[in-house]
C-alpha cells in the first residue's frame, strides 16, 4: 500500500513537472487532488459518490429481483443464468471454501455483500464517472464496521459473551506463559484491526487506481494537445494513452478482486467466531 502511494505522488510530481502551467500561459495544469477526490455536493449531504453507492444497492436488488421472477422450472436464461451464476460462485468458491457446509446459510448476506461492494468499485473505469464508491472512506468503514458488528454478535451467539471473549483472547492450544504477548494481540487484532484492515484495504486499492487512471488521462491530453513548438510530443503521447487502456482492463479485475477479498475475509472472520476450534 505504501509502495503504491508513493508511486502515485511519484507520477504527479512528474506529471507536473511535464505538463506545461496556466500560469505560466502554457494551456494546462494538473487540478489539484482535492478536486479530484471531493465531488461537490448534488443537494445537501448527497454527491455523487452517495448516488452510485444508492444505485450500486438499487441495481443489485432489481437484478436478482428479477431474476426470482423467472420461472424456476424452465432452463435458466437470461438475468436468472446471471444470478445463478454469481449464487454458485459465492457458495462454492468462498462459503465452501472457508465455511463449508453449515455456512451455506450465510449465503444471502456475503452475496449481497458482494454484489453491493462489486458494483461501487466498477463505476472508477465508466467514462466521465470514473470514481468507484469505495474509493472515499466513507463506504469502506461502514461495510467494515458491519462485519465487525456481525462476526462478533455471531461469536457470542453461538459461544456465549463469556465462551466468545475466552476463545478470542486465550486461544486453545497456546502456552500459558505467552497468553502475555498473545492476549493483548489478539485484543487489538479482533476489536481494531480487523475492520480497519478491511476497510483501509478497499479504500487504498481503490483509490490508488482511480488516481492513477485520472493520471495517465491527464497526461495523454496533456500531451496530444501539446503547442506547436512541442509538436514532438503529441506522439509521446501515445505511451500513456496505451497504458491508460491498460489500466482500466486492469481496473476490472482489480474491482472483482476487491470485492472477492472483502467477501472472504468476511467469511472466514464469520466462520472463525462460529466454531472457534477452526
């Protein structure tokens, strides 16, 4: 994550450093990261990263609203094949995987989960919106703070408060002796760390690639639109416009794996405070 920050404010300074300034008379200068990252508000409280995380939930429920529509006895087609097709996934490749067959009754929660965080992150490579959800804190931390809140509630559901807090900061199998080093540990991994890694991990992926994209978009203009006595680097530009088309295939996959992540991790903090013994 910090190789990737610095990689960032490496390519803005260049970036700077190459693009010629409005003040100097020169035709362009890179806007200033606060604008970029702050989107002025459509009515009070409501911007427009509030309205893709509104349409990201809308779009999701229609989907597989529509998809229940479908007649279940005939051969599945169409939204019904696509909502079938993610349903499978999610049970086989993650429930399965980290929580097998007794956590197929989680399978609503994590595909919602998934589907909602999956559909924030795409708008970041959609033309003139280009900024995922995810990539203000705001999203990350409430998803993150909904796991937490779940994983512990389902903890002591099944192990009482007592059994839960006994499990998480005394571990079966652990030394005596190093209950000192292990219990502090375990205090801050469970109550802090884990939502704040999920939540940070989402964010910081997210918005290192939103900036980078909005980068090598500014550089290709930049570039392409070059004066005449630079007329040398309107075919320079090409380079970062190559890598642009490469980032936002890139982008696709880094959307889907973000959300993949989030839905396993959650699984398995799910799974973990179920039966303690795993």
């Amino acid at each position: 994550m910090f190789s990737t920050q610095l990689a960032i404010k490496a390519s803005v300074q260049v970036l700077q450093k190459l693009v010629p300034s409005e003040e100097a008379g020169r035709g362009f200068s890179f806007p200033p990261i606060n604008t970029i990252l702050r989107w002025k508000d459509v009515t009070p409280g409501i911007n427009k990263v509030v309205i893709i995380a509104i349409l990201s939930g809308l779009i999701g429920t229609v989907l597989f609203l529509v998809a229940a529509s479908k007649d279940a006895r005939t051969a599945p087609k169409g939204t019904r094949n696509l909502a079938e097709i993610i349903v499978e996934f999610i049970e086989k490749n993650i429930i399965m995987e980290t929580m097998g067959k007794s956590g197929m009754g989680w399978t609503p929660f994590l595909l919602t989960m998934f589907v909602f965080i999956y559909l924030c992150n795409l708008p970041g490579i959609i033309p003139f919106i280009q900024m995922p959800a995810t990539a203000r804190m705001g999203v990350p931390a409430f998803m993150a703070l909904l796991v937490w809140v779940v994983f512990n509630a389902t903890g002591i559901k099944h192990q009482g408060l007592f059994g839960y807090f006994k499990n998480v900061l005394f571990p079966p199998g652990v030394p005596k002796a190093l209950y000192i080093l292990v219990t502090p540990i375990e205090l801050i991994s469970t109550l802090v760390v884990r939502p704040f890694s999920l939540a940070v991990r989402l964010f910081a992926n997210m918005l290192a690639g939103h900036l980078l994209l909005v980068i090598f978009a500014l550089l290709t203009q930049a570039l392409i639109q070059a004066e005449t006595q630079r007329f040398f680097l309107i075919p320079i530009g090409i380079l970062p416009f190559g890598l642009l088309i490469f980032l936002t295939a890139f982008e696709i996959l880094v959307a889907f794996l973000q959300a993949y992540i989030f839905t396993v991790l959650t699984a398995v903090y799910i799974g973990g405070a179920t039966h303690p013994e795993h």
